[in-house]
C-alpha cells in the first residue's frame, strides 16, 4: 500500500525544525489519503531514552500514525537480503570490500590524477566531496587479503558495473521534489554497509521505504542530495527483485534556522517540546500550551492555526498551489512565548 513516513533518528529530544517536518509529513500523508508511517533509523548515535521521548512529543503536537513505529536495528534481515538480491542480480563484483578511511577518500579524490579520474579524464563538476574515487574496487584477493589483518572492510556497490557502463563510470541520477523540481546527481560506489558492520543510511533507508510501501517523502532539504541517489538504488534494487519501481513524490522542507542563518540546533535555546513548555515530560505539558506551540508551528508553514485534522485542506491547497514556504524558517523564540 502506498504510504508517507516521517522517520526520525532517536538521538536526542526533537526540536522545533523536527517538528516541523514531522508535521508536514503528517500532513501530505492526510492530504493524499496515505497511511502515515513512523520509522526508527536507529542504526547509530542512539541515545537512551530518546525513542520514548520522540514518540510523545509527536503525539503531544498532535500526530497519529497507523501501525506500530518500526525500528531500523530490528531490521538487519532485510537489508542482508537486498544485498544478496544486488549480489544474485549482478555477480559477487557488485558489491566490494572497502578498507579507505574517510581521510584516504578526501586525499585520493584530490589528487590530480586520483584513482577517481583517469588520465585524460576531465573532472566531473558534479562530484560532491566524499564521492568515492573507486580506490579498492580492483583489489586483487591477495591484496584484500593483507588489509582485512589491518582494518575491517566496509561493503560497497560497484555502480558502474549495476549500470552497464564501463569501469569507473558514474550513472547520472535524477528526482523530482516538489519544492525545487528536478534534482540530478552522480551516482558513485555508495557505502552499503559500514566498517563497524552497521548497515549504511542509504541502504536502509532505500530497502527499508521499499519495504514498507513508502512513495511519500518528506523530509529536511539537508537531504536532497542524497535523493538522486536513493532514487536510483530504488530503481537498482527493485530491478534486481523484477518489481516495478515505486514513482515516489519527494518533498524537502527547508530546514529551520536560527537568527544567525545556521541549522538551529539544542544550543540555540529553549527549541523543544518540553523547553518551550518548561516540563521535563512532555506527557505533562498544559494542553493549551502544545496547542500554542503547534499554532506556532503552523504559521510558520502559511498553514491555519487549529487542529492538525483542519489544517489537511489548507496543505492541500497551499502544495497544489505551489505556495508552501521555500526559505528556511527563522526561528524566533518570540513566536512561541
Ligand atoms: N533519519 C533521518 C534524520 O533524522 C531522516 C532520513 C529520511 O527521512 O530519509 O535525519
């Protein structure tokens, strides 16, 4: 069934840009008639307590979802399966042993002529730092070998080889948002899973959005580069099962920033739930003060002050319209006082 998500990761209590987000996705969920989908990525940086806490300020605002929240490390069956499907579909090459550091990847792409350009090559203007210059992917087995005594290998995907295009090439991939229309990137040899063993963002997300009937996201704009990317994964991996890729409607709120222009974070203040109603449980907090908050919150977004089921028709409109806000949202602790 198709469905939107918001899919927080539980580090740390939500503030106000979070909520945001969470808030909208609800909403375009609602405004297509999509169940709304709440998913764990819990892969990492977890800190204790935070699922619980990210869980009740969501309904505190007001959102519902329509299944039990999943969590991402209860999950690793399914990400070891769209591996061995990449694996079955396109040989044991398609997925490589990596032993770089993230300092080996940064020296290897600068160098001139790198393992990440071929002599003669021009540069590639859409290679964003960190894009994988392609350094183990020709390791011979000796050589394999002798690094795994050294440090643990990482797995990646050999993109050219899913792609069908010469050694070292880069499949061009592209998304559509509905904010800021196409989004285009280069595609290099994605981490699937990390050296620590930990399935990698990317594979998660992507397996996990297929799994669970997702074709809705929405999410911080920090996230659009990554989208061309998931997209084609997307594309890879259901080809590789002989699905039907899903056409899925990406929507990338601005983030939330503070006064100075930068991603608002814990240090700018009082920027949670609980903060902003002076609780330390926001199953505690004055109903009329959450109401507030959320009123705020919506404002910001030039949606009605209200409950959330009331504010449907006005997101739908507003998205149709073209009309939701395209800056990021300045936060002013004022609006919330
Ligand atoms: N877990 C990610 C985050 O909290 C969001 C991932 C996604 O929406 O695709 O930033």
């Amino acid at each position: 069934m198709p469905a939107g998500r918001y899919a927080p990761s539980p580090t740390g209590r939500l503030h106000v840009g979070n909520l945001r987000t969470a808030m909208l996705a609800w909403l375009a969920a609602r405004a297509s008639g999509r169940p709304f989908l709440l998913r764990i990525e819990d892969l990492d940086r977890v800190r204790a307590g935070s699922e619980d806490s990210q869980l009740a300020e969501l309904t505190a605002l007001g959102l519902d979802w329509d299944a039990p929240a999943v969590r991402q490390s209860e999950r690793t069956d399914l990400y070891d399966a769209a591996v061995a499907a990449l694996r079955t579909a396109h040989g044991p090459d398609a997925v490589y042993e990596c032993f770089c550091s993230r300092k080996d990847i940064a020296q290897a792409s600068s160098a001139p002529n790198g393992p990440g350009r071929l002599p003669g090559q021009a540069p590639t203007p859409l290679r964003p730092p960190g894009f994988y210059p392609g350094t183990c992917r020709t390791l011979t087995e000796a050589q394999r070998e002798q690094r795994r005594a050294v440090r643990p290998a990482a797995l990646r995907l050999n993109a050219a080889l899913v792609a069908g295009l010469p050694e070292g090439g880069h499949p061009e991939a592209r998304a559509h948002d509905l904010l800021t229309g196409e989004v285009t990137g280069l595609v290099d040899d994605m981490v699937l899973r990390r050296n620590d063993g930990a399935y990698a963002y990317n594979l998660a997300v992507v397996a996990d959005d297929l799994a669970q009937g997702v074709d809705q996201v929405v999410r911080g704009d920090d996230l659009l580069d990554s989208t061309p990317r998931q997209t084609w994964l997307a594309a890879v991996l259901c080809a590789a099962r002989d699905e039907p890729a899903p056409r899925t409607e990406h929507l990338h709120v601005p983030l939330v920033v503070n006064g100075q222009g930068r991603r608002l974070a814990k240090r700018d203040g009082a920027v949670t739930l609980e903060d902003l109603s002076g609780v330390e449980d926001v199953r505690e907090a004055d109903p009329a003060r959450l109401e507030a908050i959320r009123d705020a919150l919506l404002r910001s977004a030039g949606l009605p002050a209200g409950p959330l089921p009331a504010a449907v028709p006005a997101f739908a409109a507003a998205l149709e319209a073209g009309a939701l806000p395209r800056e990021p949202w300045v936060f002013d602790a004022a609006a919330f006082a």
